[in-house]
C-alpha cells in the first residue's frame, strides 16, 4: 500500500539522506542498537502504519524491520521539508509507541 514511500525511504537510506533527532539517538542507544541495526531495518522493513499530524498536516510512517541479528524493531520517521528521511525514534516491538 506504501510501496512509493517505502522505495524512497530506502532509497534515502542508500544514500546516507537521513538524520536521526536526539530523541531517536537516545532510544537506539537505550535498546542497545547501532545505526547499522537502523539502516538494516529500514532496508529490510515495511510500512505498518501512516499517521498525520492534526496540527501541521505532517505525515509520519512506522517501519517494522530487522536489525542485524534479526530482531525485529519499529521506526517512527518522516520525510522533512528538505527531502531528507528524518528518523524520529526507534524502539524494539515489545517495548511499544505511543503518539
């Protein structure tokens, strides 16, 4: 259903177009994951969800993917406004998300 946007988000991937904020840096860290755990994840994973801010309008995609080792984690990102792939946070499944 999100093949279009699960190509780019791979495709910026590839090509190092991404940031990753404090918050995300900070939950890959807790769950002891490396950016390579993320970049894998995002190659390999799947949109599960869409979701659009009330406020500004601003859609946000949740990746399911693997890490590395094959531990299955989700992905909170968006496309910004300069065309790079914000990566919001990350976290393992069992873990959960809130928004």
């Amino acid at each position: 259903m999100f093949e279009d946007i699960r190509d780019k988000i791979r495709s910026l991937v590839r090509s190092l177009n991404y940031v990753m904020t404090i918050h995300g840096e900070e939950e890959m860290n807790n769950d002891r994951l490396s950016i390579f755990d993320v970049e894998a994840a995002l190659l390999s994973g799947e949109i599960v969800e869409h979701q659009r801010d009330e406020g500004t309008r601003e859609s946000k995609y949740l990746v399911a993917g693997r890490t590395i080792d094959g531990d299955e984690i989700i992905l909170v990102t968006k496309i910004g406004i300069t065309g790079k792939l914000i990566i919001i946070t990350v976290f393992r499944e069992e873990s959960g998300y809130e928004n």
